[in-house]
C-alpha cells in the first residue's frame, strides 16, 4: 500500500508540473506577435524633393524642395505595416534661377504665404505583382488634398541610417496650379504632368 501511495503522489506531482507547462505554452500562443515599429526621424538636411517637368519639346524643369520633416515607423522587415508622416517647407523650392524662384514662391503660383507646407500623410503600403512597393497616401500642395501612389524599393537600412526612394507623378490642375500662366504666350510649353522624385534619409 505504501508503494501504491508513493506512486501515486509522483504521478500527481508530474501531471501538475505538466499541466503548468502546457499552460503557460498555450497562454504565451494566445498572445498576437507584433514586431515593434522603429521610429525614425526624418533628416531635414539631406532629404530632398525634386521635382520634373518639361518647359520645351526637349528642355527639362527641375527644381527641388528641402527642410522636409516628419517621421516614419518602419520595423527593418515588414514594410507593409509602416507608416510615413511628412512636412515639406514651399518656401525652400530651388531652381537655380532667383528672379523664377520668387515668382513661383508668389501669390500667383505657390502661395508660399497662404500655404508654407505640403505634407505627406501614409494610408497604405503594398507589393505590386513585380515585387515593388506602392506606398498610397494623402499629398497635401497648395492647399488642396489628394492620393496618390509613389513607387518605391525596399529601404536600406546601414548602421543608424535609414534611406529610401520614391517617385510619383502629379498634375497641376488637381492642385488649382497653371504654370502655364507664365509663358501665356505659348513660346514655351510647360506640362501639366509633373514627376517627383523622393530621396529621405532618416536616423
């Protein structure tokens, strides 16, 4: 009998020890696995936007805009779940041509007064059938707010140094811009399609 006894309080001991186990084993699989975003800080002095546009058969317009600010949530792996929040000062765009700078910066155009910031707010990102990322979000110029899709490759991450690309197209009438205004007498043509062209660092 005491055999018997000592037996069955070993068993008991060990379905306990093992009934523990498989609890805590189905508790911490009950918990979702989430992948921590990173925040990175946008680097307002090396980020560019540059933008493209034709004012001739074969004559580019290229300008670019700086001071771009905001962060973006991005985990190192999975760029589906990150998200992009951006400001860009208008009173930074360049040409290369002050008198051109000045006029577009002007009520006439920009607006820069009225409207000192365009932003960049993130809605979705996903993978195209070839493999390349299409981030979807709301682009906010001269006042007005409308989505569009930039096509970008997977960022690059080296040390503490975050940088990525993007490049997207938009048309001027959807932003109550003409540009067209400045050369009304139609010796030069400037498209209504403008490309953009991102390059952020971040850290």
């Amino acid at each position: 009998m005491f055999l018997l006894s000592e037996i069955n309080e070993k068993q008991v001991k060990t379905v306990g020890v093992t009934s523990l186990i498989l609890a805590i084993t189905l508790a911490s699989c009950a918990q979702p696995s989430f992948a921590k975003n990173r925040i990175w800080k946008i680097d307002k002095d090396k980020t560019r936007i540059q933008f493209i546009t034709r004012r001739g058969p074969n004559t580019p317009a290229v300008g670019t805009f700086k001071n771009v600010k905001g962060t973006i949530s991005y985990d190192g792996k999975n760029l589906e779940t990150s998200k992009v929040n951006a400001t860009i000062d208008t009173s930074t765009m360049h040409t290369g041509v002050n008198v051109r700078d000045e006029d577009v910066k002007s009520p006439r155009y920009l607006d820069c007064i009225k409207f000192p910031l365009a932003s960049f707010v993130s809605q979705k990102i996903k993978k195209d059938k070839n493999g390349k990322f299409i981030l979807t979000g709301e682009f906010k110029l001269h006042g007005v707010k409308k989505v569009v899709d930039l096509n970008m490759d997977l960022p690059k991450i080296e040390g503490n140094t975050l940088s990525a690309t993007a490049i997207t197209r938009i048309d001027q009438r959807d932003y109550k811009l003409n540009f067209k205004a400045m050369h009304p007498d139609g010796v030069i043509r400037i498209d209504d399609v403008i490309l953009i062209k991102v390059l952020i660092w971040a850290h």
